[in-house]
C-alpha cells in the first residue's frame, strides 16, 4: 500500500461513525431513487385504468412517502458529507501541523514555508473528503447497474438500448481520471510554489523596498502565474469535454428509450406507466453529470492525499526514553562530523570536552563553524558521524521532555512564538526571574497589560526582541547556548546581561558563540574553531599569545 493510499485510509478512519451513517443513507436513498419510476408507473396505470387491480390512493401514497424518504436522505447526506469532511480535515491538519515540528530543523528547512501553508490549508482540505468520496464512488455504479436492471426487467429491448449506451459513455469517460489528475496535481504544485515565494518576498519586505527592487519581486514571486494557468485551464477543458459528451449523449440515450419504448407500447408490451417509468430510469441510469463530478472529486481527494502524504513520509527526528541523570551538566563532542548535501565536511571530526559550569565562549572567522558547532551541541541539528553527549547520555537517547528542559537556546534573531508576551517569554515557567535575569522586565512592566500583552500588539527594537528571546532560552536548567544573542545589544544592557551569564551564581554549563572580546575575556575556556575543526581550548589569555587568534577578532 502506498503512502498516499494510507494517508487516504486514515482520513476514512477519522470521519468516524459518519462513514458507515452515509454509506446506509446513500444506498437507501438509492433504493428509494430506484423504486420511485417503478411506482410512479404503477400510480399512472391505476389512474388510467391499465392496472385495474391496483389503488390510485395507494400508489399514489407509496410515491409521496419515498419522496419524503428522498429529502430526508438528501438532507443527512449533506450535513453528513459536511461533518465527516470537518472531523477528517482536522485530524490530517493535527496530523501533518505535529509532524512539521516533529522532523529535525534542516529537514523542514528543504521546503518553502509557503508550500508547506498551502499544503496544510489546501490540500488538506481535498484529503479531508475522503470519506463522503469513497462512500459517492462505492455507490455511483448502482444507479445504472439499477436502471440497467429495471430496464430489462420491463422490456429486454429497453435494456440492449440502455447497454449500448453505457458503453458510449464509458468510451467517451475514457483518460477522463488520467488527464484531470495531471491537471490538478500540477494545479497544486505551482500553488505550492506561488505560496512559497511569496512568503519568501514577504518575509524580505523591508530589504526588498530598501533596495528598490519591488517590481522585480513581483515579477519572480507571480512567476508561477503560468503554470497555475496552463494546468487551471487544462482542468476546466477537460470537465469541459466530459460535460459535452454527456450533455450530448444523455438526451440520445433517452431518445433511444423513449422510440424503443413507444414501438412496445404500440406492440402492447408495455403499458403507459411502464413507457414513463422507462423514461425516468433512462435518465437516472445515464446521468453523467453525477459520475463526473464523483470521479473529479475522487481525483482531487487522491491529489490532496499524495501532497499531504508527501510530507509525512519524511522521517521525523528520533528521540530515546532516558531521563538525564544528575550531574553538573558536562557536554562532550566526540569525533563529530557534520556533511553538507555535496558530502563536504563543515564540521570534521570534531572532539571537545565541556565541564559542567563551565562557560565556553566559541569564536572563529565567519563561516568557520561556529553556529554549526552550536546548533549540534544541543541537538538542533544531529551529527552525520560521532556522537553529543550531555552528562554521559547521548542527547538522541533523552526523553523529548528532559532534552527540551535541560538545553536551552538563544539566538542572534528569535522568533518569538505565544498568544501574549508572558507566554513567549515563559513557555510554561514563571517569566519574571526570567526576564529580570535578560534585562527585558522592565519593558515589559511598561506594556498595557505588562506580560499578559497580545504579543502581536508589541512593537519592538531588535535589542528589545533578542532580550526576549534570551529571557525564554534562560528557562534551560543544565545546558545554556547563546548563538550571538546578545549582538543587537546596547553596551550598557549587555554588561547586565554578561554579567548575569558570568557570575558565579549560574551554575549551568553556557556554551557562547561571540565575536566580542569581552566575553571571550570572561570566559573559563574559549574554543578556537577554524575551517570546521577545534584549533584551540584554552583560556582566553592563554590564546591571546598567538598572532592568528588575536587577528580573528580584528577580522
């Protein structure tokens, strides 16, 4: 089975009892959508006396209480159709929105943001029909397989006419499936790509206007633009044709019904309720308009299931079920080795020892490693070859949980992530220490709700928005690594900030990356990372005596 055919199953699955409930309506409304001709027949031969046996009043009842049956079918269908899509949408949407943050960082990099929205929001939203889909396409072949029956069962010849026609239809339906899916997967592929350049743009707004380049962006980001037409357009041309066909050959079938039918009339084979119910399953029977929109509709679903299933099939980040086991926080770099997509080594057998408590500033020339070093030192990124340890456990082997409350992270541009500043700040803990400790509380204190403020509502410098994200990072309890997240600091903010990271009353171990030589200067050890490798641990007055390291912070 396919990833796109479990994917479909699953959306099945997740309509719950709204599956079964439609598949009974639908055939008992199918049945009903039978019987009526048959009876409808009946009432005109007991009105006009062909069937003196039978009750006007009779029939006549029967046929009032299967149209009755119809509406309230029709009536549950819809509302059925409606709740069974809602309930599928939203697990596949919970489904995909958990995997998005369950794959490791650089595996959700390879996609653009805007595809990834369009994949959650729109495709989605096709996969979610799957249920109501799946029921429609069981059940579209009864109608026919009913009238074809029903036909025959009134006049043999009514059935070879009826049969010769189905089989037109089928041949005119023929690559219908095929070519309306190529349309609309290309329709949602180039979509995807108009969405994911336009958040790209977005996102560059104030660099694009500072450059000038406006128009130029609108011209790559509706790029796409062509392709969204040419796959639009092959689409609508092929329901297009389907639709001429039928509408061409639904009024020939029952053409053919209605000659074939009166010559049994005149022969006395049929009577004139039968000529009339022969007519109406004529018309149920051959109702392209039905079989096209269920196959476009199949078509779609099956689409929406191949892009959403197409994310999911990629691997999410592993994780252990080991605690982390007390300890002074030591992390350890054993022969880490990190490759770019080419295979060429960014990081190269690395080995680096960090004592708990220790604080290690990492410096370096731009481009030398030292993010890198970082991102995989808290498992923001796993090593290619070797192995992270943080107090003895190999950081895979942790519980998400105690991975997530012992590493903590800040960053040189944080996103800040919450309904209110407290929330972003915090993340579960108490925001205040939090904020005191990154220099930030007091702004808050002047917001209108302080740290219950819509953090949409907040304007904010770029000093003001690392402070925050500092203050969240400053939640870790054993492992603190700051990747240049106190740049866009004022020298004053930063000596409170620096001092609380260096005062002795922080005993977790804080791994820095910092051009600044002051923090160097601070630090119990500086690593010396060069073209991807340790070059040096030592203190910083230690290194200070060679002419390379003094000119990395010249550089």
């Amino acid at each position: 089975m396919t990833p796109t055919d479990r994917l479909l199953l699953r959306a099945v699955r997740a309509a719950g009892w709204w599956t079964p409930t439609l598949a009974v309506v639908t055939v008992a409304g199918t049945v009903a959508e039978l019987a009526l001709p048959a009876v409808l027949g009946r009432a005109v031969d007991a009105a006009v006396g062909t069937a003196p046996q039978g009750s006007p009043d009779r029939w006549l009842a029967a046929v009032v209480g299967l149209i009755a049956l119809l509406v309230v079918v029709g009536v549950v269908r819809d509302y059925g159709t409606g709740a069974a899509t809602a309930r599928s949408v939203a697990h596949l949407r919970h489904t995909l929105v958990r995997h998005l943050f369950a794959l490791a960082p650089q595996t959700a990099a390879r996609r653009p943001v805007g595809d990834l929205a369009g994949r959650v929001v729109g495709q989605v939203a096709d996969a979610g029909q799957a249920a109501p889909t799946l029921v429609t396409a069981a059940t579209v072949a009864l109608p026919p397989v009913g009238s074809l029956v029903a036909l025959t069962l009134i006049d043999p010849w009514l059935g070879v006419t009826f049969v010769t026609g189905l089989l037109l239809l089928g041949l005119l339906l023929r690559g219908f499936v095929a070519d309306a899916s190529a349309a609309v997967a290309g329709y949602q592929q180039a979509q995807g790509e108009l969405a994911g350049r336009l958040v790209e743009a977005l996102a560059g707004a104030r660099t694009i206007a500072a450059a000038g380049t406006g128009e130029r962006e609108v011209d790559r980001v509706l790029t796409p633009l062509v392709a969204l037409h040419r796959h639009g357009a092959r689409t609508w041309t092929v329901l297009a044709g389907a639709a001429t066909r039928g509408a061409v050959l639904n009024p020939l079938l029952q053409v053919a019904i209605v000659a074939v039918g009166g010559l049994s009339l005149t022969a006395g084979r049929l009577t004139p309720g039968e000529l009339l119910a022969a007519i109406q399953y004529a018309a149920l029977g051959a109702g392209l308009g039905t079989v096209v929109a269920a196959l476009n509709t199949a078509v779609r679903v099956r689409a929406g299931c191949r892009r959403a299933a197409d994310v999911l099939t990629e691997p999410a980040r592993p994780y252990g079920v080991r605690p982390l086991p007390c300890g002074p926080g030591t992390l350890e770099l054993r022969g880490v080795t990190v490759r770019d997509a080419d295979g060429l080594a960014l990081l190269d057998r690395v080995d680096l020892r960090v004592p708990g408590g220790t604080l290690l500033v990492v410096v370096g020339t731009s481009g030398a490693g030292k993010s890198l070093l970082a991102a995989v030192a808290g498992r923001l990124r796993d090593p290619d070859d070797g192995v992270v340890l943080l107090d003895g456990v190999p950081l895979p082997e942790l519980a998400p949980a105690a991975l997530h409350a012992a590493i903590g992270y800040g960053f040189e541009r944080p996103v800040l992530v919450g309904d209110t500043v407290g929330a972003a700040l915090g993340a579960g803990a108490d925001p205040v220490p939090l904020a005191r400790a990154a220099a930030i509380h007091d702004f808050v204190e002047r917001l209108p709700e302080r740290y219950g403020t819509p953090l949409a509502e907040v304007a904010m410098s770029g000093g003001e928005r690392q402070r925050l994200g500092l203050a969240r990072a400053l939640r870790a309890e054993r492992l603190l690594i700051l990747d240049d997240a106190t740049s866009s600091l004022d020298t004053a903010t930063e000596y409170q900030v620096t001092r609380a990271l260096t005062g002795p009353g922080d005993r977790r171990t804080r791994v820095v990356v910092s051009h600044r030589l002051g923090m160097a200067a601070r630090a119990d050890l500086v690593a010396w990372v060069a073209d991807g490798r340790i070059r040096a641990v030592d203190p910083h007055r230690t290194l200070w005596a060679d002419p390379d390291y003094r000119e990395v912070f010249r550089s």
